[in-house]
C-alpha cells in the first residue's frame, strides 16, 4: 500500500496537469504542506540530519559497530535516505541511543533512529514511525549441542529454556512459545547469547538476519531450529522512529517509498541481507 505522501504527490501532479494557465502549480517539493528539502526540514542542527542507534550494534545491520561507515543494512539505509532528502554523506551525524531509551516518551538527540525497530501499536503511543523499510521474521536459534537442537514443532519447544532480549518483538514472539514466566529475559542479545553459551537456556530468539550472522559467525555450533508464526498473520516490519509528532516524518516516509519504488531498497537488501535467506517454519 502506497503512503499517504506519495497519493498526495501523485494527486498534486495530475491537479497540475489539469489547471488552468493562470492558476499556480502546487509546490513539488512538499508532503502535507512540509517543505522536504534540506534548507527548510526541522532538522536538530541546521544543515545536518542525526541518525541514533544503539551501542553495540551489529552485523548485518551495521559493520564494525561503526555506524558512520555506511556498511550493514542500516547504515546503507540510512545514507541513502540522507541523500534522498538531499544531505549529504559529510552533513549526516550519529549518536548513541539504547535500544529502549529511543522508544521512550521525551526529548529526543536524534532526528531519526534506525535500530531493527518492529513496528507496533504500543510503540506508537510514544513515537512516530516511518514507512517500512524491511520484512523481517522471528526465528529460534540454538546450540548443536542443546537440547533444542532436535526440536522440530512447536509442541516441543515448551520442554525447552527459551530467552529473549527485553523489550523486543523476538520477546514479543517468545511469548507465543512459552509462558511469561518461562521466559528468560536478558537486556542484550550479548547476553543472551552468553547465557546460551553457558547452557542457561537452551534456545534464543532473534530475528532471521540476525539469526544467520550469529550461528555463521559468532557461534561454533549454532544452528537454526525454525521460524516462528506470526502471531496475527500480519508482517511485521521494521521502521525509521522519529519524535511522537515529528514535522519530518511525512517527508521521511515518502522518502523511504520513493527508495522502495526506484529499487534502491531491494538492491541495499540484496546486498547486505541476501545471505539470510529463509529458515522452516515451525508447526
């Protein structure tokens, strides 16, 4: 489904090809009334666009937890959308937001964060999101050595420790699996990869890309049992966060579908995510 925006700019356009010669054309360079160039954007500092995300950050998402390299999903992402907006690579800043401090009610240091953020009714209470940029699934990964291993349906994963980074959709996805109770909860993926590690639990869910690097390059033995069913059948997506009533978030939107519609969005896919590939779906 197209963002409102684009109906917009695509609306404007055809008014402009049938108005009169004495009537003025509607401007093109704006989404509900907001001017999307870089001299008029409610940028934090004039002139530059602030990207956050968290600290560390990881592949594929981002390369060497240096954000500013343009290397990993996210950071391609977001270069092409500070180009897209008109900005240039020198004029984009980073900073470093945890993961849940970005999502929360407040004064924000960033324009935009990019950090695997799900898109969520919940969320939105407190921020605003972008148009998707990525599908992404939730998947179980384990140890060759773990018990999980062998598990091949979802009646048999509730006979195994399941743990999960806090305030996540792979929590979120978690909790279809097994009972709040059961579920062990860890502030970072580093952690729970630790506490898989040490045999604490037994299993961890993380999103798919995320999946592929972790049992290809981090753990010796690490494997993928399966994919875990959306909950509601609807996909879940991940989205720019941007402040709860931002005056960018129109012309980010728009940007990111203008990137989907000239393919800049699959070719930054293909690139840095294409090894992901799929994972089963548990039954």
């Amino acid at each position: 489904m197209r963002a409102p925006g684009l109906i917009l700019a695509v609306t404007a356009a055809l008014a402009v090809a049938c108005a009169p010669a004495d009537q003025p054309a509607p401007p093109t360079n704006q989404v509900d009334g907001v001017d999307c160039t870089k001299d008029k954007l409610a940028t934090l500092t004039s002139g530059k666009i602030t990207f956050g995300t968290d600290q560390p950050v990881y592949e594929p998402w981002f390369v060497d937890d240096d954000p500013a390299n343009g290397k990993g999903f996210e950071s391609a992402i977001a270069y092409a959308l500070a180009d897209e907006l008109g900005y240039a690579k020198t004029d984009v800043v980073w900073t470093r937001v945890p993961f849940l401090a970005a999502i929360q009610p407040g004064k924000k240091t960033y324009d935009m964060d990019l950090n695997e953020f799900s898109i969520t009714e919940e969320r939105r209470q407190a921020v605003d999101f972008s148009a998707p940029y990525y599908d992404v699934d939730q998947v179980v990964i384990t140890l060759k050595s773990a018990k999980a291993a062998s598990v091949k349906t979802l009646a048999e994963l509730k006979a195994v420790k399941i743990g999960a980074q806090v305030g996540t959709t792979s929590y979120e996805a978690a909790l279809r699996l097994q009972p709040e109770e059961d579920v062990a909860v860890y502030n970072t993926n580093e952690d729970a990869k630790a506490a898989l590690r040490a045999g604490q639990i037994d299993a961890l869910v993380v999103d798919l890309p995320t999946a592929f690097y972790i049992t290809s390059a981090e753990l010796e033995d690490g494997v993928i049992v399966g994919q875990i069913p959306r909950g509601d059948g609807k996909p879940e997506q991940f989205g720019i966060v941007l402040d709860k009533g931002s005056p960018l978030t129109a012309c980010v939107s728009t940007a990111v579908e203008n990137l989907r519609a000239d393919g800049t969005l699959a070719k930054i896919e293909e690139e840095w995510l294409s090894a992901a590939g799929t994972a089963p779906e548990l039954k």
